[in-house]
C-alpha cells in the first residue's frame, strides 16, 4: 500500500543508521505519540519514529513543549513502541529531566526505556549536556543530540527564528556538534539552522545528522507528522513540505457524518442488526 518499498526489513538500528550515513542513504524519520500513527508510520516504511516532546503542542495544545512531563512522554512513548515493528523508536527526554545532576539524568532515561521499551532518548544542548549524555549512555542507552532551534529553550531564546545565522552562536554550534559525537552520541538533530552551516557540520561529523528546517544536506530528514499530513492547520513555515490536507478532510467527513445524522439518512437498512 505504501508508495515506498523497504528494502531491508530488519529493525532499524543505531548501527544501521551510521551505515546509512557511510553509504549515503537519507534517513526519514517522523514524529508519532499514539499507536495508530506509529502503526501506520511504520507501515509505509519509515526508518525512525520520534515521540517528540512536540506532543505538548500537537496533543496536549500548549503553546510550548515545556509543560509536558515524563510521565506524559512515557504514556505516548508505550504506545507508539507497541505499534512498530521496524522503525527506531526514540522519545524525547522532556524539559528539566536531565539538564540538572547527570545521575538523575540517568535515572529518567532509565525510566523512559524501561517503562516505553523504546530504542533511545533524544535531548537537547550542546557542551553542557555531556556529562548527562556520558552518564545515560554507561547505562547502554543509545543518545541523539539535538542542536540549533531547541524548543525546550524557546524562553532564553524569545522566538521561533532561524537559529545561527551569526558566525559567533555558529561556531559555538560547530563545537557542539563535536562535542556530542565525542560524547558518543548516535545522532544529531539539527533544526532551524541555515543549510550551509547543517551540511558543514554533517560533513565534519561520522554520526549522521537529521534535520528539520536544516536544507538538504543533512543524511536525514524529520518532520511533525500532524504538520505534513495538514492536520495542523495552522502551522505552515517555510521549511514544511504538507503531503496531504487531512484536516481539511476530517472536518469534511465529520461534517458529512453530522448531516447524514441530522437528515435520519445515517443508519440506513444495511448498517443495522
Ligand atoms: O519534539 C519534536 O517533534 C522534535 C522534532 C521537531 C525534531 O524534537
């Protein structure tokens, strides 16, 4: 049913994604929180599946994804892990979960892989996040960084614009970046950031790069599935490809559902016992 065809149907790995890297093939890789979306993520062929802390704004409407917690992120996280059968699963490591005391860093990791089952975690920062990244990984849990954009920052920062564009806070990424693959993580995510600076640093880095609003040099690509299926209606930036209008359809269907109702033509003979 998928227009994609997968070729290695083996689940997909931290190994398997640097591979990917060497040989040059793109990784694709889509957020999900419930297990309908992850099923179906999955069954067209995605590599990896992001339960991104972006479920505070897409499931949960806060304006931030500072107000979600672990236990939120651990509810979405079980659900899409029961879903797929070949895709990595990472879950975001949520605001003030691993920015403080790396120990207690590690026991929440801890906490997301036992309680979801999940591949990995995914945090955010640079320099500073490495001792909590070298304590995560001594318990065997695979990291992806996340630099640029970083939403968990979003009040040092002020606003959503395009992150980098000075040479001073690019070089400070250029470091970051350096700093995470040393600390052994897996990945990086790269978001917001000028397409220049995201294909300097995934050419300078042997972990794979993913991006989003990153340009096409990064060896992955990841979005918001509710933003590139068009059920977020209202979120349209320029990085954004929208692969369908399933909003638009929705409020279609219901709307068709509602009259059939009204007008006492929905059930008819045939949908009844
Ligand atoms: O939470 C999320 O969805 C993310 C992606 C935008 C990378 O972190």
């Amino acid at each position: 049913m998928s227009t994609y065809t997968v070729t290695d149907p083996r689940k997909v790995t931290t190994k398997r994604v640097q591979t990917m890297k060497q040989q040059g093939e793109k990784i694709a890789m889509i957020t999900s929180y419930d297990y309908t979306m992850a099923s179906l993520v999955d069954q067209a062929g995605i590599d990896m599946v992001l339960v991104g802390d972006s479920a505070s704004n897409v499931m949960q409407g806060n304006a931030t994804t500072i107000p979600i917690t672990i236990d939120d992120m651990i509810v979405y996280g079980r659900t899409v892990v029961r879903a797929v059968k070949r895709a990595m699963v990472l879950v975001d490591m949520p605001f003030g979960t691993y920015q403080g005391d790396p120990m207690e860093a590690q026991r929440n990791a801890v906490r997301i892989m036992q309680e979801t089952g999940a591949d990995g975690v995914k945090l955010e920062g640079g320099q500073l996040m490495c001792q909590a990244i070298k304590m995560i990984m001594r318990a065997g849990i695979p990291v992806c960084g996340h630099l640029g954009l970083t939403p968990q920052s979003i009040n040092q920062f002020g606003s959503f614009v395009t992150r980098a564009t000075e040479d001073a806070e690019a070089q400070q990424l250029i470091e970051d970046a350096k700093a995470l693959e040393a600390a052994g993580c897996f990945a990086v995510v790269l978001e917001k950031i000028p397409a220049a600076l995201a294909t300097r640093v995934t050419k300078m880095l042997h972990v794979p790069t993913i991006g989003i609003g990153a340009g096409a040099g990064t060896d992955g690509q990841v979005l918001v599935a509710h933003d590139m299926l068009g059920l977020n209606m209202s979120f349209k930036p320029k990085f954004l490809r929208i692969y369908n209008n399933l909003g638009e359809q929705i409020i279609d269907s219901v709307g068709n559902y509602i009259n059939d109702v009204k007008n006492s033509d929905f059930p008819n003979e045939n949908e009844q016992y």
